[in-house]
C-alpha cells in the first residue's frame, strides 16, 4: 500500500513546541540579518548616489566655465589675428605711377585731396582716383575721410608705421 505524503506542515506539527520556537528564532534572526544587510546596501547606494550627483554637478559648472574660457580664448586669438593681418598688409606689386602715389602719401604729414595728390604727383585728377582705387584693390590702406563734401586720403597709421615714416 501507498504510504500518504507527508507535506511540511505534517512534518511541523509532529515537532515538539520547543523545536518550533527554536525554527522559528532562527529563521527571525536570519531574517533580521538579511534586513540589516540590505538596509546598510540602501544606505551605502544612497551615499554613493549623492556623490555622484555632487560630482555631476561639479563638473557641470566646470564645464560651464571651460566653456567661457574657450570663447574668450577664441575672441582674443580672433582679435590677434585681425591685428596680425593689420600689421602685415600684405601688397600686391605696384607699377611705377602706383609707387609714386604711395610714396606721396607716406611722405604726406597729414591728409591730402584728389586735387593736391594730383599737383604733386604731376598726372591728371581723373588718373589719380584711378590709381587710389587700383591701390585700395592691391592692398594699401589707403583711408578716405569726407568732410565739407570733400574726400582727404591718407594711409593707415600702421601702415606709415610699418615703412618708418612719421605719423601724425
């Protein structure tokens, strides 16, 4: 004959009182340390989640700054290059009456109009503003100031500078 199955409750319930107190202190206490450790595992998870976040914050404000830093990095290197381009006025090379044009407004104390560039110089006005244009295209800073509708040319200061001539 089949014997009947005995299931954990049949088996309790023929332990003694004793031994079932006994099971059950165990059990509570091997829970209780389950529960601590997963209480001090929470605890550490959340001390490591608020450095971390720490960390991200600081690195983000590190990151706004590094970022000011490049822009202010670009805008004084942007602003040397212009300087650099200034200073080097890089001309293409010029005919005969173009050179005499130029050497009169380097020699020039202050600015000169058409007309006055065209008396020493010795060409025709019409010629003169021609070349002050083809000298503008070529390279030379020739700088235009209008005053009483009138145009007085003179050269860049840096660039006067750059060929030793005195500047005003």
């Amino acid at each position: 004959m089949d014997k009947p199955r005995q299931g954990v409750y049949d088996v309790l319930i023929k332990k003694s009182d004793t031994e079932i107190s006994h099971f059950r202190e165990e059990l509570t206490h091997a829970l209780g340390a389950v529960r601590e450790e997963f209480n001090e595992h929470l605890l550490a998870i959340n001390e490591n989640t608020n450095e971390i976040q720490s960390n991200y914050e600081f690195f983000c404000e590190l990151d706004a700054k590094i970022e000011k830093l490049t822009e202010r990095i670009d805008r004084i290197q942007t602003m040397l290059e212009g300087k650099r381009e200034e200073q080097r006025h890089d001309v293409d090379p010029l005919n005969g009456q173009e050179q005499t044009i130029t050497h009169v407004l380097l020699a020039a104390p202050a600015t000169l109009t058409y007309a006055e560039l065209s008396v020493q110089t010795g060409m025709p006005l019409p010629v003169v503003r021609s070349y002050i244009s083809h000298l503008i295209a070529k390279g030379i800073p020739v700088m235009k100031k209008y005053a009483n509708n009138e145009v007085f040319l003179y050269l860049e200061p840096s660039f006067k500078q750059a060929r030793g001539c005195a500047v005003a």
